[in-house]
C-alpha cells in the first residue's frame, strides 16, 4: 500500500510543482501574488475542454488556444498590477482576489456549475511494475511535469533571459542597476508563468473535474509549496511539490479521507510562522 | 480663489457627510412600512444589515491596516457555540449569543499566537489557510457538534417582553429586522468609540507607519492582538445571530469562503479607515446584487463583487466613503477623527 | 414636457388597471406556491423538482381544475441559500397567500421553508428531503414523499440478503443527507450481522482518490458503498479502474441511475449498482398507464426523458392537489388546518410510491428499487419481486473487460 501512496505522492506532487511554477515565478520576480492562479487554471481547462467537446480537437492541440487564453489574461492583470498603490503585496492580493471572483462567476455563466472532463480513452490503460500499477494518465502527468520542469530549470539557468530573470528575482536595485529592465522582466514573468498555467490546465481537466470553484484549491497549494521553497529555486519547488503530495495521501491513509484539508493549511501556516519576516527578507 | 473653492467643497462634503447617514437611518428605521407588502425586500434588508455589522466587526481588525481573509472562522464558530449551546443545554439565545462571541475570541486568540507576527500580504495568506483548522475540526467533532449532519431546528430568538409590550423577533421578518437593525446600531456606536477611543488611535498609527508607532511607544502586538479580539468577537456574535435567524446550520455553510470574503469586500470598497463606509457599503452592493444582478444574471451574477473590488483598490483605494470624506482622515498630530 | 406632465396619471392608471387585473382576474384560480433551488449549487436538481411540479399542475388544468377553478402555480427561486429560502416562503405565504406549498430539494432549504409553514399554518408537502430530524419536529403542516428509510431499507436487504460481503467499506460525504445515510445504514447492517469494516469521510468534490483506494485495495474490500453524489462517483469510478481496483460491487445511492451519467461514463458505468425510486417504464404495479402519460406529457413539455427527481416533484405536488380535491368534494373551504386533515388522511396510488403520511408527515410506502447497470440499461434487482433481470455479482475484474 505504501508503494502505491508514495508514487501517488509523487504524481501528484510534480504536478503540483508544475501548477506552482507560474505562481512562484510571478511572485517572485514582480513581488505579487496572483490569488486567481487557480481560476487561471481552470479557465484554461474549460478552453480546452471547450475545444475538445464542441470541435474534437485532441488534447495536443488544444495547449495553444489555452495558452493564449491564459497569456490574455495574464498580460490584462499586469497591467493592473502595474497601476497598484503600495503595499503592492497587500494591494495585488485584493486585486487578484477580486479577479478569481469575477472569473468564477464568468465561468459559472459560460460552463454552467456541472463537472466536465476531457476523457482521454488511452489514460484508463497502464503498465505493471510487479505489484505496482501506472495507468497512462498518471505516466503522461508524471512526464510532462518533470518535462516543463525541466525546460523551465534550462531556460532559467543556461540562457541570458533566465539569467536576466534570476538576478531580478534575487535582487531587484541590483539588477535595475545592471541594466536589467525590471519592468520588462515582470512582463516577462508573467508571460511564462501564463504558458505554464496554459499547460497545466488541460491536463488538470483530463486528471481532476473543472467546475467553476475548483481553483480555490490550486490557489492554495500553489502558495503553500512556493513558500515552502522560497523563490528561485527550482529544485526546492519540486521537493516542496512532493512533500505536500506524500503528505495528503499519507494523512489520508492514516486518519482517513476528511482529514486531508487540513494538511495543506497546517503546513503553510506553519511554514509562515517560522518565517514571520516574509521570504525576501531572509535574503537580504 | 482655490482656497475658497476648496472650502466650499469642504462644506458640501461635510453636509454629505452629516446628510447621508441620517437619511439612510430613516429610510432603515422605516422600511418596514413601505416594504409591508414585500417580504422579499426586507429579508433582503435584513441580510444586508447582518452583512453590514459583519463588515463592522471585520473593520475593527482592517482599521490598523490588516487585511484578513479568515473571518469564516469566527462567524462560523460564534455560530456553532451559540447554537450548540440553546440546542443541546437548552440556554436562552440572549445568554448564548455573547458565549458565542467570546469563543470566537478564543479561536482569534490562537489565530493570534501564530498569524500576528505577519504582515500584510503574509498575514491575509496565513489567515486563509487558518480557516480550515476549525472547519476540519467541527466537521469531524460528531459527538459534539454532530459533524456533517448539520444543526436543524435552532431556537430562534425568544420574543422581548417590554411590561405589557409583546415584541416578537424571529416570529415576523419584522421583529427580526428591527433585531438586526438594533444590533447594527448598537455595534456602530460601539466601533465609533473605539475608533476614538486610545486603541483606535493607537490602530490607526500603526497603519500609517508602524516602526514609528513602536517609536513613540505604541505597543503594536498588545493593540493588533486587542483589535483582533474585538473583531473577532462581534464576528462571533454576527454568526450566532446569523444561526439564529435560519434556524439551520452545517460547517461547509457557515465556514464557507463567502463569510470570508463578503466583508473584506464591503470594506474596501466601503473605505476602510472609515466608520461607516464597511456598513454603507453592504447596504447598497447586496440589495444591487440581489435585486438588479440576480434577475438579470441568475448563473455568475455575483461578479459584481469581484468587479467592484477590483475598481476599488485600483482607483479609489480609500474607498467611496472615504473618498467623500476625504481630508478628515484621522491626523496623527492633532489626534483629530474624521 | 407633455408626456412627463401627463407621466404620473398614465402610471396610475396603469397600476390601477394591474390591481384590478390581479385581483379580480385571477380571484377564480386556486394558488398553490413551489420554491425550489433554480439558481446556486443545487440548480440542477432543483430544476428538475420544478419540471415535474409543473406537469402535474399543467395536468389538472388540463383535466378542467380543481372543482372547475384553475390551479395557479407560483414558482419562487431560493437561490440554494437557507435565508433566501425563508424569505420566499414568506413571500408565498404572508403575501401571495398560497393555500399550500410544495417542491424542495435538500435539507437544508426544506426545514427552514417548513418552519415558515408552520408559522402561517400552510400544508407543505416536500419533493425531496431526507433527514430524520426535519419531521421529529411537532410540525403538523410538515408533509414529505421521500425519506432516508427509503434508501437504507432496499440496500440493507440486498447486501444482507443476497450480496453478503465479507469486507464492506462505506464512503460518504461531508454533507448531511450523506452522513446519515452512511449511520443508518451501517446500524441496520450491523444488526443482520453484517460489519462494515471502513467507513470513511470525504469532502464533496474530492479532487484526488487515489490514496483513499490505496487503503480500499490494502483492505481487499469485496464490496463499497459510496454515497457520494454524481461527480464524487465518475472521479473514484475512474481512479478504481485506473488503478486496476476490482471490488465485487459498487454501489452508489445517489447520482448514479441517470441516463446523464451512463452517457458521461460510458462503458465504465457497467455492473455499478443504485437506486432509484421509479423511471420511465417501471412504476409502481398497477399504474403503468399513469406512468405513461406522465412520460407523455413531460416529454411533450420538456423535449426529454423524465428522470426520477422530475417524479418526486410531480409526486409532491399530486399528493397537494389530491387532498385539496377532497376537502372541495367534502365542500369544505380550503383553508390550511383542512387540507392538512385531508393530507393526513391521503392514501393515493401513484407511479413512485402509494401516498400516504404517518403521524409525522413521513411517507408510509416510500421505497427506492436497487437496480444494476447492464448494458446500459438499468435492471431491477432487488427486491426479489420487482427485479427485471438477476444480479451480476461479483462484477467482472477490470482487466477481464475488454
């Protein structure tokens, strides 16, 4: 039984890396949090679901059209976020929370509160590894996440761009300083973190169901496991991702299924309680 | 030229300030009276005014600059509390009421031990995630709070015997807005005191500039936690009206992300260094919302909220009321209000 | 300027003309009230309640009324909210002055609209409402056709009777029709002898099953009850078959016996058991053809297939207007305390269940028919008496299935 919740820990923390890698990338190059990280998610999850039910398109093809959903969107909050007042922290929370509202209730008019899926016939087969069992759908999630993962982890250590990112987020006078283009760098956060939100809404729609408040969630987890890691580091994202998985799972197995709420919210207040000062201070 | 401009603006700002609420308290004192005929529109008041003190109370906490996103959590449990207790124990709502109110500052004072070393942005996320804790909790409790089977049948308010005066509070929707609109106003004199009270000004400092504050010799963490308390406590007191009134409660209803959000919402846009702008604010946004927003757009219609907010902190961060009232902020130099 | 002179008399006279109009009018017709949840998280099913509330109204309009006056139907939305609920209750009541009210779905709209019955001594019959604690309540004017003993009852028998697991687990959701469903019957099936090894809670939409099937399948459990509802059931289906998770049944109370689900599932939805409490082509003996029209009509109405929530609502409204006929046939005025006798009294065969209320306003006959899921199709199986074809136990493991 363990082998089984330990690689649904995994599966499922990667792909919890891979919903956060958007919000962590955001907040830590612009230094605000994105509460509609999760209704983001969902719309691109009903764009493709949209697209597969009404057209056919095959899950392949529906990525570009929900990356371009999210890239809108993404691009129309920067340029709110940019019109904020200090405490831009505080001030961005409001705003985006206002946000997630507004495109639940839109979502709610356009999809109607029924669940939906994208099915994906090929996902319900899998492979056995002697006693243990993979389906496809959880072999796809796996690979794709480790995949952007990894290309993310490419671009932000191996080209000037990542550089350019990675000294804003570590330091943002300096960078100005060097010559980086700070404000530039946060359009530039949030395109990429709008790319990889429109990869990980479809395959949210073919694991999990998209109904309209499905994203408060995401949100959450998003938070606790960037947190966890601070900002910038890759790697710790990914522990951060399989740590909170192996915990829900293990929470459920021992004290059983409506326990599992709590896990998340312990762990991130707990998390913030340690780090009382917040996650740039430590830095400085 | 300008400067007599600007007087007279000041004047007309004043008359708007003075004119607006008296008005708005007659036509409240008397909406029973035009809206005999329609129930709908006082139960509509009536939610709206049980929102408004919700604002209120949420103000205490935002007045000193903090944002919280977890009021569910003492809604929910002053509502529990209070219904736990007249249901099971057989107590007098009037006496459960306040214990409800009180059990929500406990709840507020372990929220406190672990949040209120945070600021700002830091402290609305922890807040967020705070919630589940008594939500988890009371949800799994069965033998105490009968987990998700829910509460049916609560006592509503016992009616108020004044001599030979009868006056029936959860009989009529009458009595039961009369008893929101005294509790409003109740808690408006009281959150007008404390504002001016030291603790408000003290709040108030350490929203403009807290190393300063601590400078001068405000100890900050006393007057947050003090304001949280408070806060707390009437949010407590809201829920446990708020049960009483529907006779029915179930964790995912109470604890729900709605009480939450709701008057955080009310007071931004309302204003939150303000007074009156959290309750001016749910009396007008929550019967828009039902009586224009609902008919119109039955699925998604609550999109006014998101909508409002997000015009709120972008181009009147201060809020409406606050805007009216611009320029009689409190000063920390004159230790002048409003 | 002359229009806006003129303004103030016109609106008078229109007003005027719509006072008339509604109270002279519509003075003949006999006003019944309905609220139901039509918008929020419920409106799905409260929809289909108000669907099938009007195919009974339409019905006896149609027949020629209530002692040749009309029956009004006057629908009310409470938006899924418990305060709403009052508030249109009272509505319907303190203004409209409706004689009787039906419709509802869930308990938690239905107890508060049944206080304000009380209040204003108006008969409320609800469609839908579950929980045992709604009618322990000294409510006279409190009537219901559906309860939880409905459920409990048909699916203690087959797992007691025929079924007989060794390891049974119980999954439910954190919402109160479910939790009690899940206690009830665990006791009645602990007292045939039969233990309930897991009982589990889960929170409705539930993202993510698999560490919860990873303790189901360490168990080795032969049979699960999960009375999660529609979405709770497609995801864990789902995730049991990916993770080549085969119990010997699956039974789900709620959310399962819907064309609806069978069309999303697909040929997953083969061998899962529910229930329902009638659907079109299998009623109650002996009122086959009853059951026909309805179909009949609610099609002609609804360009669709009636479902057994469109039933419940028609069933409800029925029982109201069944009573109201008798207490105008004993020429009695229709006030409140009368049709709440007359409703006492009702004993009325329908497709769904034959009507009649004990002391407490429960349904005396209300039982739901535990069907399987074969080739599509839903197949009585339980009771003995009623099945249409034999269970298929244990189901086929998924990798038998091609």
């Amino acid at each position: 039984m363990w082998t089984t919740v330990l690689v649904s820990g995994i599966t499922l923390g990667s792909f919890y890396t891979l919903v956060a890698l958007g919000f962590a990338l955001i907040f830590g190059v612009t230094h605000t949090f994105n509460l509609a990280h999760g209704e983001l998610l969902v719309l691109a999850g009903y764009v493709a679901y949209w697209l597969w039910k009404t057209y056919g398109v095959s899950l392949l093809f529906t990525f570009p059209a929900a990356i371009l959903a999210t890239l809108v969107v993404c691009l129309i909050l920067q340029r709110l976020f940019s019109r904020l007042r200090e405490p831009m922290e505080m001030n961005s929370i409001v705003l985006s929370f206002g946000l997630a509202i507004l495109l639940q209730n839109g979502m709610l008019f356009f999809f109607s509160g029924d669940y939906r899926l994208i099915r994906v016939p090929t996902f319900n087969q899998g492979l056995h590894f002697n006693t243990l069992y993979l389906s496809y759908g959880q072999l796809t999630l796996l690979a794709l996440s480790l995949l952007v993962i990894g290309l993310l982890y490419f671009l932000m250590r191996h080209t000037f761009l990542g550089k350019a990112l990675r000294a804003t987020i570590q330091d943002r006078e300096a960078a100005s300083l060097a010559g980086i283009n700070v404000g530039g760098m946060g359009v530039l956060a949030f395109a990429i973190g709008a790319i990889l939100i429109g990869l990980a809404g479809p395959l949210y729609g073919c694991v999990h169901y998209l109904y309209p408040t499905a994203g408060l969630q995401a949100t959450l987890l998003a938070i606790t496991i960037t947190i966890f890691a601070g900002v910038g580091r890759i790697r710790t994202l990914i522990l951060g991702g399989w740590i909170l998985g192996f915990a829900e799972s293990g929470a459920v197995v021992l004290l059983g299924a409506s326990w599992r709420e709590l896990v998340g919210a312990v762990m991130l207040i707990t998390l913030l309680a340690l780090r009382p000062q917040g996650i740039f201070e430590r830095e400085q | 030229m300008r400067k007599k401009e600007t007087a007279s603006q000041k004047a007309i700002q004043q008359q708007v300030a003075w004119a607006a609420p008296v008005l708005g308290l007659v036509l409240l004192l008397l909406l029973p009276v035009f809206a005999r005929y329609n129930d709908y529109v006082l139960q509509v008041f009536t939610h709206a005014l049980l929102l408004a003190t919700l604002a209120l109370a949420w103000n205490i906490l935002g007045v000193s600059g903090s944002i919280s996103l977890g009021h569910a959590a003492f809604f929910g449990a002053g509502a529990y509390t209070s219904a736990l207790l007249s249901l099971d124990l057989g107590v007098s709502p009037w006496a459960t009421i306040p214990l409800g109110g009180v059990l929500a500052a406990g709840i507020a004072a372990i929220m406190g031990l672990f949040c209120l070393r945070l600021r700002g942005a830091y402290f609305a996320l922890a807040t967020l995630a705070f919630v589940e804790i008594p939500k988890v909790i009371t949800d799994n409790w069965d033998g105490l709070t009968r987990g998700s089977l829910g509460l049916v049948g609560l006592p509503g308010l016992p009616s108020l015997r004044l001599g030979s005066y009868h006056f029936d509070m959860s009989g009529s929707l009458v009595g039961s807005y009369y008893f929101v609109l005294g509790y409003g106003l109740v808690l408006l004199v009281l959150v007008t005191l404390l504002f001016r009270s030291n603790l408000g000004l003290a709040l108030q400092a350490i929203r403009e500039e807290e190393v300063a504050a601590e400078a001068i010799g405000i100890q900050v963490q006393k007057y947050r936690l003090l304001s949280l308390l408070l806060s707390a406590f009437f949010t407590g007191i809201t829920g446990a009206c708020y049960g009483h009134l529907i006779r029915y409660l179930e964790p995912g209803l109470v604890y729900g992300l709605h009480f939450s959000a709701i008057p955080m919402i009310f007071a931004i846009c309302g204003g939150r260094f303000t007074i009156l702008g959290p309750a001016l604010a749910a009396l007008v946004l929550y019967p828009v919302d039902q009586f224009i927003f609902h008919p119109l757009l039955p699925a998604g219609h609550e999109f006014l909220y998101g909508a409002v907010i997000i015009l709120a902190i972008l181009f009147m961060p201060s809020g409406v009321w606050g805007q009216l009232r611009k320029g009689h902020f409190v000063s920390i130099k004159t230790g002048s209000i409003e | 300027m002359l229009c806006c002179k003129r303004f103030p008399i016109i609106a008078c006279l229109l007003l005027l003309a719509f006072w008339c109009y509604s109270t002279f009018a519509v003075a003949a017709t006999i006003k019944i009230g309905e609220i139901n949840p039509l918008t929020g998280r419920l409106a799905k099913q409260g929809s289909e309640i108000h669907q099938g509330v009007a195919v009974a109204v339409a019905e006896v309009n149609d027949r020629g009324g209530l002692n040749g006056r009309q029956v009004e139907l006057i629908s009310r939305d409470d938006q899924s909210q418990p305060d709403v609920a009052i508030s249109r209750a009272e509505e319907l009541c303190g203004w409209k002055k409706v004689v009787a009210l039906t419709g509802g779905y869930n308990d938690s709209l239905v107890g508060p609209i049944s206080e304000v019955a009380k209040k204003y001594e108006v008969p409320y019959v609800a469609s839908a409402s579950l929980q045992k604690q709604l009618t322990q309540r000294e409510n006279p004017y409190f009537f219901r056709v559906a309860n939880l003993h409905g459920f409990v009852q048909p699916l203690c028998g087959i797992l007691s009777e025929s079924l007989r697991p060794q390891r049974l687990a119980l999954l439910h959701t954190a919402t109160p029709g479910s939790t009690e469903f899940a206690r009830d019957l665990r006791s009645c099936l602990q007292s045939r002898g039969i233990a309930v090894m897991l009982m589990e809670k889960f929170r409705p939409g539930t993202p993510d099953f698999t560490p919860l099937i990873a303790k189901l399948a360490s168990m080795n459990m032969d049979v699960i009850v999960s009375s999660g509802f529609f979405a709770d059931h497609l995801l864990l289906v789902r995730q049991l078959k990916e993770n080549r998770v085969s119990p010997k049944a699956y039974i789900g109370p709620f959310g399962i016996a819907y064309e609806s689900f069978v069309r999303e599932m697909g040929e997953n939805a083969e061998y899962l058991y529910s229930t329902f409490a009638w659907n079109p082509g299998i009623s109650n003996p002996g009122t086959e053809v009853a059951s026909k029209d309805f179909v009949e009509r609610f099609r002609s109405m609804f360009h669709r297939e009636p479902n057994t929530t469109n039933m419940h609502g028609y069933t409800s409204t029925r029982a109201v207007l069944a009573a109201m006929q008798n207490v105008l046939h004993q020429k009695k005025p229709l006030t409140g305390p009368n049709i709440r006798q007359s409703l006492a009294e009702l004993d009325l065969v329908l497709p769904m269940e034959r009507v009649a209320f004990d002391k407490h306003g429960d349904p005396h006959h209300y039982q739901h028919l535990v069907v399987q899921i074969q080739k599509g199709k839903f197949e009585v199986v339980y009771p003995p008496e009623r099945s249409t074809a034999s269970a298929i136990y244990p189901m086929p493991r998924w990798s038998q299935r091609k």
